[in-house]
C-alpha cells in the first residue's frame, strides 16, 4: 500500500472512531437540552454539565458598538450586509473572517449581536471540541422564531479531525442541513482552515499544456472554506490605524489623546511586536487604570 494510501486509510479510521465516540457520547449524556428560558439571553454557550449537553445562557452579555472598531469599514460592512439580509428573513451566507490576531474579527460578531439582537438575532457559541454536535444544535433551534448565528471562535483543524468533518457536513452536504434560521460565523488566523504541508504541493499535476491541477490534499483543505458563502479578510494594522484605534478607547474610556499616551502607546507595540485594535484597548485600558490611581 503507498503511503498516501496509507494515510488516507490511517485518517479515515480515525474519523470513524471519534464518531463512534461521539454517538457513544450523546447516547451517554441523553438528548440535548434547550434553555429554561430562550428570553434569559441574547447569547448561549454549548455546555456539558452534569452529564448532559445544554445550551446555557451567557449571564452578561457586553454590548459593542460597531462605531469603536477603527479601520475595518469594508470589513463591517461586509458582514452588517449579510447579516441585516438574515434578520429580515432574506437568502444569506455562512461568514468566514480571517486574518491577523487582534484586529477585531470576533469583535465584528459580537457587535452584530448589539446591532441586531432588538430585531430577533441570538448568537449560539461552539468549542471547536463540540462541533461533533453541531447538527443537534441545529436540530433544537429549528422552528423557533428567532435568528441564530453559531459562533466559532478562533477555528482551526489538524488532519483528521472529526470536528471537521461535522462543519463541513452542516455547512454543506449534509442530508439533515440546516434550518433557514442558522447561519454559522466563524473567526480563523488560517484563511483554509487546515494546515497546508510541503508534501501537499509536491503532488500538484503540471500538465503539457500549461495546466495546474492542484493536488487532492490541497482540494480537500480548501473545501471547508468554500463553503462559507462570505469571506472577510483582516489584516494588521499600520501605525496611524493603531493611533487611531488608541484615541478611540481613550476617548471610551473618558481619557483625553495626549502627547504622552501616544508615547507610550507606540513603546506598547514595540514590547508587543506587533499593531491591533485588540493592543489598542489593551493599552487604553492600561493607560486609564494608571491614571486613575
């Protein structure tokens, strides 16, 4: 057996184990329970306590304004679109964000649950470690008059992984799909979602005349993606878009945008090597606790 083969058989085992575990694991903990209360939240969390898998409400819910995440206009309104056709009940795609760390993909989400959670919108949160169930959750949301975003937060897959396979089948694919009312959002610093190796592109075809025929590894890893209908890149920030970000948490914050706070805040990037509007709060944060002392 070549060895390619051989991994194939090696990652389809292992996909049907951990779904035998799964199964095991549902008949174990019994039938998915909903909330007491769907008006207890706008927001719930996909939870296993005391042995069964409920959907719990998220106590706090912090409200966000879109208005105080700087240099991503294209980026919100890319999703506020789609999102806006899902609350009003029209055709719209699964959302896939990706880029770099801090630049405010998951804050994006969020601030559409403020935006629209009035209208109807609730946000379900997944664990990559849970997306085995995600047809269940699918499955007790279907029919209820609300509209569910299923959040997946900072996603990626290794090779052979169930989780993925469980995404890919309720994004696309499955018999079962999904109810007109879910749409799955998910946040990713890998824009394919699945590491891409060496080994990969070495069994790429290049045809006589001219053609590329990527190989099925690689077909395989960027499926998942393609399934989502919407993609939105991020990406890091310039300084004066970091500045900018900085003067918009102090001014949240009721601190004034002083010679000194710019200071300081661009030594912050230099210890953190890097520029975000997640360090831009970060530092806001910072820089109004200290002056509060």
């Amino acid at each position: 057996m070549s060895t390619q083969h051989g991994d194939k058989h090696n990652i389809d085992t292992q996909a049907i184990l951990e779904q035998l575990s799964r199964i095991a694991q549902a008949l174990e903990q019994g039938v998915m329970k909903a909330p007491n209360d769907w008006n207890a939240s706008t927001a719930f969390r996909l939870h296993h306590r005391a042995g069964q898998l409920r959907l719990e409400p998220v106590k706090t819910v912090e409200s966000l304004d879109a208005a105080v995440l700087k240099n991503i206009g294209p980026q919100l309104d890319k999703v506020d679109q789609n999102t806006h056709q899902f609350v009003k009940g029209l055709p719209a795609n699964n959302v896939l964000l990706t880029g770099a760390r801090g630049t405010g993909k998951s804050s994006l989400v969020r601030a559409m649950l403020s935006r629209y959670a009035a209208q109807g919108l609730r946000l379900i949160e997944v664990d990559k470690s849970d997306l085995l169930f995600l047809q269940d959750v699918v499955d007790l949301v279907n029919g209820r008059p609300e509209r569910f975003i299923v959040f997946c937060d900072d996603l990626s897959f290794e090779d052979g992984e169930a989780g993925y396979k469980a995404l890919k089948s309720v994004l696309d694919g499955s018999i079962a799909g999904t109810s007109d009312n879910v749409l799955i959002y998910a946040t990713s610093n890998r824009r394919h979602l699945l590491p891409q190796m060496m080994k990969d592109n070495l069994q790429t075809q290049h045809l006589d005349n001219g053609e590329i025929r990527p190989a099925e590894g690689i077909e395989e890893k960027v499926s998942l993606s393609d399934r989502f209908g919407v993609w939105v890149s991020f990406h890091a920030f310039s300084q004066d878009e970091y500045l900018a970000a900085v003067q918009v948490w102090l001014a949240h914050f009721n601190m004034p945008y002083t010679e000194d706070a710019r200071h300081i805040a661009l030594r912050w990037t230099i210890e953190r090597g890097s520029r975000s509007g997640r360090l831009a709060y970060q530092f806001a944060k910072h820089w109004a606790g200290t002056k509060g002392l």
